[in-house]
C-alpha cells in the first residue's frame, strides 16, 4: 500500500529554531525557587521566587508575579515585580504592569495603568553593563537620582 517513494515524502524536516525565537517558559500555576541563568528570552507567567539573569528579553505576563532582582537587556512587564530591576536596554511597563522596588534603565515606556514605586535610575549609554551568567557579579543596591536636592519618588 506505502511504498519506498511516499514513505521519502513523509519526512518532516526538522524545524530549526534560532536563539532569537527561542523563549524559555514558566507556565501559569508553577512555582520556582532560586536563581534563573538563561542567554535565551524568557516568558514568566507563574511565580518566581528568586535572581533572574537573561541575556535576552524578560516577559512578565499579566499572570506572572516576580520576587527578587531581575536583570535583563529587555525586561517587558504585565504582571507583578517586587525587587530591583535593571534594565540594560529598555524597559516597558504594560497597563497591567506593577513594579515595587527601584529599577535602573536606559530606557522607559508606561502604558497608562502602569505602576513603578521605587526610585527610578537614567543610565546613560556608556555607562551601561550587559547581564552576566553570574549573578554575583552585579551590586544590585540601588542609587537614586537626586533631583533639586532631593530624591524623587515616582508614582504612575
């Protein structure tokens, strides 16, 4: 019935994904503890206990809550974040987006219903540090900007 020359048609190519397309997932409903090291993008829609290091792009869905440091050249968030957020390249708080504790950026977007409470740190282009795969190499205390003598808090 099959013969040699359809079962040769039936060969899936294996699909190749690059780096770029590739997005590491913490699923609604799980739970992690600890330090997350990744080079790839990451999509948080469950809970993080813990540093998070990426290399490439953090996504924190309006279902994903996070507690700790979150370290990323791009960090877009919808849900919750408690904890210092250092923003290499850029950082976009959603409309749902909540952000309690200092972030330092190159750059900010806020939709309108976005939410930061904590001091908010400019840096400048040259004075940017790419994440590393070790935690331990970044002071993650926090510098506030002064502002007419004064530390400014903002609040959206």
């Amino acid at each position: 019935m099959f013969s040699k020359l359809d079962k040769q048609k039936s060969k899936v190519s294996p699909v190749k994904n690059t780096e770029a397309e590739q997005v590491n997932l913490i699923s609604e409903n799980t739970k992690i503890e600890g330090t997350l090291n990744t080079e790839g993008n990451i999509r948080i829609s469950g809970y993080v206990k813990g540093d998070i290091v990426c290399t490439g792009k953090v996504m924190v869905s309006s279902t994903g809550r996070v507690e700790g440091t979150v370290n990323s050249e791009i960090i877009e968030n919808a849900g919750k974040i408690v904890g210092t957020v250092i923003a290499n390249n850029r950082l976009k708080v959603n409309h749902s987006g909540k952000i309690n504790g200092d972030i330092k950026i190159q750059e900010l977007e806020i939709e309108k219903g976005g939410v930061i409470n904590g001091n908010i740190e400019m840096q400048q282009t040259d004075k940017r540090s790419k994440p590393s795969k070790n935690l331990n190499s970044y002071n993650t205390s926090t510098n506030t900007n002064n502002y007419n003598g004064g530390t400014e808090h903002i609040n959206f």
